[in-house]
C-alpha cells in the first residue's frame, strides 16, 4: 500500500525548524528533521518500504509511525474526514446586526450600500430610513428567545450611518440592558460608525455602555478625502479628527473596550504602514484592520492583481512588526494578523466562512432579517422576520449549499479551514451568487496565510505564553 502526505502547508522559524499546518486537521505541528524528510518524501504517493530503505537511518520507521498516527502521512486514496456536518439547527443566535438605519451622511465612492453594488433592486421599495425603537426592541426580544444557552449575547449597530439614528440605540440600550438582566444573560454592545457624529454626548454614552467601537478611516487626510468624501465632494476628514481623539482619549480614561479602526484598501490607496503608523501611533487606534474594498469586476477602485501583491508585501512589514513586538513582550494592534494568530492556534476549521446566517443574523431598519448586516433589504437574501421569527427552511438550505464541502474548487487549498471560500456578500457582488467562492482572491488569502503561519512559528520558537491570550477567547 502506498503511503501519502495529506494536503498541509509547511512553514519554517528563524532557527530553521519546520512547522506543518495540516488541513484535515487544522492542527500545526512542529516537526523534526528526520519527519520533515518523511513528509517530503510522501508528497507524492510512495511505498514506504522502499522510501524507508532510501533514507536509511534506523529511527525512521518509528518516525513514519508517528507521522500516520497524527494523520500527517495516510494511505493514498483515503478520502479526507468529512468536515462538520451543519450543527442541529435551529442554531442559536450569538450576535444581531441592527441596521439602525440605511441612510449615511457620507458617499464614499466605493461604498457597497449606496455605489453600484447595492444589493437592493433598482425598483423595490427603500425600506424605511429609521428604525423606530419599537423594532429595536422585538428585535432584542428575539434574540433572547432565540439564543439557548447563551449566556453572552452581542448586539451590534450598523448602518448607512449608524449614528444618523442616536435615539433608537439609546432606546435599545436601555432595553437590552433591562431585558438581560430579567434573562440572566449578558449583552455586550459594539457599534461601527464613520466617526462624523461623535458629539461628546455620543462619546460619553458608549463608553459609559462599554460599547466595542469600530470607526471607518481610511487613514490621514490625503487618504481619507479620496473616497470618504461627503455628497458635496467635500473630505470628512477635518470633521473626524478632532471627534476620534476625544473619543480616544475619554474612552482611555475611562478604561474602555479598545478602538479599532477599519481601513478599506482600494487600488489607489496609499501604504498600509504608513496609514497603519499614522492610524496607532498619531491618532492613538489600539487594533487597525485592512479591508480590501468589495467591488464587481472593472469597477474604477477595485483591487487589481499588482495592488493585491503590493498590499500583501506590505502586510509582510507589518508582520515583522508584529513578530518583533510580541518577542519583545509588546502589543501591536495589526488586527488582521491577530485574528488570524487566534484562528490558528485554536485549531479553527470552518465548514463556513463566518457565521452570518448561522449565529450572527442582520436586521433591516423594518425588522426583516438578513443572512448579515451586508445582505439587509436584498429581498433575495432575508431570511424571516425578527417578529415572526426566522425561516428555518431557507437558512438550512442556504448553509447546506454554501458549505465548505461544496464549494468543488476548495478542495485543494491548503487554507480551506480558514477561508471556507471566503464572504458570502463579496462573492455575490463579485460572482453573482453568495454561495460561490472567491476564487478571484486566493493567492491574496493564501499569502497571508502564509504570513501567518510563520509568525506563528516564530513567535512560538521564542515565547510559548504568548498564545496563552487566545486560549480564553
Ligand atoms: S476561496 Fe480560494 S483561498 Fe479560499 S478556500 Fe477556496 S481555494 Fe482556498
Ligand atoms: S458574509 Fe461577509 S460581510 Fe457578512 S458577516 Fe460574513 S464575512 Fe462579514
């Protein structure tokens, strides 16, 4: 019987030690350099006898018994272990988007809710611009009744602009608070904004909730006035800036949640580190994630392959970074490379790319539910109602035909535990169907992959611990 090294990705440390990031597994294994040698010489299907025989040394046999106990070396032709099947549905709600509103005080030329790739038929109906509190309210109604055993419940606001709509979240704070309490559960609040209504009343009521805030910035001035621009033409940026530092600096004070800020990458964008630096050091973000913009083919802002190489190398700067700070025993606030360093090391093997539809649902400003905030209004895309409940059979079966397992291209891909093909509303925009995958982004994904692995590594030849702060989230 021949011998063959599962599908894996293989990354080394600084000292040259090898790591194997195993797919069927999702687990990373450091390996030594008589299994390293075992493993290459399965990649094709091998006799063992004779492979053995040709590596002639006398602990390989134990070697390669160990290599197939951990599932790193298998029988040529053994199908891969099915990956999850869907959890018993009804799943329950961890997360509700509320679409507070669907207007925004801005026109960002590239943004999915107003430019070109808006989900919502020409000629259906906008739905109603506010959210009134009494839906806010059913809405918290029904993700407590929809939740379980949870026990920790979040509720993030969202928009067009969410601040356009300040009353209804006050509203459905109090609520939510009241109705936790009685539920014995808890509720955290995160809200994303584009930072140009931060009053200082606004800035005192989310800190005082504890509110998780992500702002959208693209970066200092020059990069911000290029496509976050008001109706008018003119730039937000002189109105933000001033607004994001009160909010940094009460929110320090007061010992809040840390601010993160979005950066949506188009193919005119500046550097990544430079608006990074900008970003955490001048205007004092904790956590910075890159975005690239969601654009149908040939739009003027979309990514091209030269841009996605560009951002890729730049994330490779950003890296070393990170690897030198936490070496060093210091934070950094790449989040993108954060998220990831966590997925990897709990083993994170998705069946779907995220959890829109599955513990995350979005809410339109009439209380219609969407597989997430992004899919809000698209009548093509809602799933049920935060009144009348969710329509199981139609989220059943968008998760069974958007699984991981279907999607035939994947197969191949060592990063498939990570990516599961990628955002169901980017593959929409870009492929016509959310079920698809994003085939158009995978060198991009597959090297930050990469990337990640080897900080992994990296980080774990010097300083075990600190992947200690993973293990509780
Ligand atoms: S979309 Fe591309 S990168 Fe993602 S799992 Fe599929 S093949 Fe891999
Ligand atoms: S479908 Fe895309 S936008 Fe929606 S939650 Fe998933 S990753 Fe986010």
């Amino acid at each position: 019987m021949k011998l063959r090294t599962g599908l894996h990705h293989r990354v080394t440390d600084d000292r040259g030690n090898a790591y194997l990031y195993l797919t069927d597994s999702a687990a990373i294994h450091a390996v030594d350099a008589l299994a390293d040698r075992l493993a290459a010489a399965f990649l094709e299907p091998a006799d063992p006898v004779t492979v053995l025989r040709e590596l002639g040394e006398p602990e390989a046999e134990a070697a390669l018994r160990d290599l197939i106990d951990l599932g790193i070396v298998r029988p040529d032709g053994e199908t891969s272990p099915p990956r999850a099947a869907l959890p018993p549905m009804p799943f329950p709600l961890a997360t509700l988007v509320l679409n507070v509103t669907n207007k925004c005080n801005l026109s960002c030329t590239y943004c999915y809710e107003y430019g070109a790739d808006k989900l919502t038929a020409a000629n259906a109906p906008a739905g109603r611009a506010m959210m009134l509190p009494e839906t806010a309210k059913q809405s918290i109604d029904f993700l407590i009744r929809s939740s379980g055993e949870r026990s920790v419940l979040t509720i993030t606001f969202f928009g067009g602009e969410t601040l356009l709509n300040f009353q209804t979240i006050i509203a459905a704070v109090d609520y939510a608070e009241a109705e936790a309490l009685r539920h014995q559960k808890r509720i955290h609040f995160s809200l994303t904004t584009n930072a140009t209504l931060l009053t200082d009343e606004v800035i005192k009521f989310l800190v005082a909730h504890r509110f998780g805030i992500t702002i959208s910035i693209d970066g200092d001035e020059k990069e911000q006035d290029r496509h976050r621009r008001y109706k008018s033409g003119k730039g937000s940026f002189a109105d933000i800036e001033p607004r994001i530092r009160t909010l940094i600096a009460t929110n320090r004070r007061e010992r809040g949640r840390p601010i993160g800020a979005r950066v949506t990458l188009t193919h005119d964008a500046g550097s990544v580190l430079d608006t990074y630096r900008y970003l955490t050091d001048d205007l004092g973000f904790e956590e910075v994630g890159f975005a690239p913009v969601t654009a149908a083919p040939g739009r003027g802002y979309e990514l091209s392959p030269g841009a996605y190489d560009r951002m890729l190398s730049e994330f490779a700067t950003l890296t070393e970074d990170f690897v030198t700070a936490a070496i060093a025993g210091r934070a950094h606030g790449f989040a993108n490379l954060n998220d990831l360093l966590r997925e990897l090391h709990q083993g994170i093997q998705k069946a779907h790319p995220c959890g829109a539809g599955l513990g995350l649902l979005g809410v339109s400003t009439e209380g219609e539910l969407a597989l997430c905030h992004r899919f809000v209004e698209s009548k093509s895309h809602a799933v049920g109602t935060v009144q009348k409940g969710v329509d199981e059979s139609i989220r059943t079966a968008f998760l069974e035909q958007a699984h991981i397992d279907r999607k035939t291209d994947c197969k191949t891909c060592f990063a498939r535990p990570l990516c599961a093909g990628g955002c169901y509303h980017e593959a929409h925009v870009r492929h016509g169907d959310a079920r698809k995958a994003n085939l158009h982004a995978c060198d991009w994904i597959r090297g930050h992959v990469d990337q990640g692995l080897k900080a992994y590594a990296r980080i774990m030849a010097h300083d075990p611990k600190f992947f200690a702060r993973y293990e509780s989230q």
